[in-house]
C-alpha cells in the first residue's frame, strides 16, 4: 500500500493524507463492519462503507494502515458528514476531536 499527499486535497487545517487502507468501524454493540479508509489526517478520516451510520453518530473506528502505525490502531470519533455513494455504499468523514488526534508525523 502506498499513500500520497495532495495539495488539491487538503481542505482542513491539518495535512490530509489520501489513503488505500481497511478500516473497522464499530457503532455501540453492533457487529464489526468492514470499512475502506480513503483519507486520514490528525482530526479525522474518510471512509467507504456499506454500512449505514447516522449524521453525529458516536463509532469506534479500528484503523489498518501499516505504512503509519505499526499495528491496527482505535479512535472513537463522531459522523462529520455522509455521502450516499450508490445503493448500500456510502462515504463518511469522521471527526475524531480536539483530544483524540493522531500523531502523523
């Protein structure tokens, strides 16, 4: 896997990395559901899924990129904003928060 920074998409204060990586997104005891993370940055992610999640939604999301963490890595975050993509396929951006963040550098 390999990610590449984009100017172009850089919409929010922090550096926004897009990505090709599996997620894991969690909403309360429901089971897991399998996610594509598309972009990542210190606040937040973007996310495809199958999985239908409700706008300020809470969602623990499970992150798989190994080309910036060494292992699978879990931060609690809110449903930003959705996109339906197409029947049973939608884009999300979660917000992780101000005391949540992750380290990119």
């Amino acid at each position: 896997m390999e990610f590449v920074y984009s100017p172009a998409f850089h919409r929010r204060s922090q550096e926004r990395f897009k990505v090709d990586a599996s997620a894991i997104i969690m909403a309360g005891q429901e089971v897991k559901q399998s996610a594509i993370l598309k972009d990542l940055s210190a606040r937040g992610a973007g996310i495809l899924s199958n999985y239908l999640l409700k706008a300020s939604q809470e969602v623990s999301v499970i992150i798989q990129a190994p080309f910036f963490f060494t292992g699978p890595l879990q931060r609690e975050a809110k449903v930003a904003w959705s996109n339906k993509i197409k029947e049973n396929l939608w884009e999300y951006g979660f917000d992780f928060g101000l005391d949540n963040q992750i380290e990119l550098s």
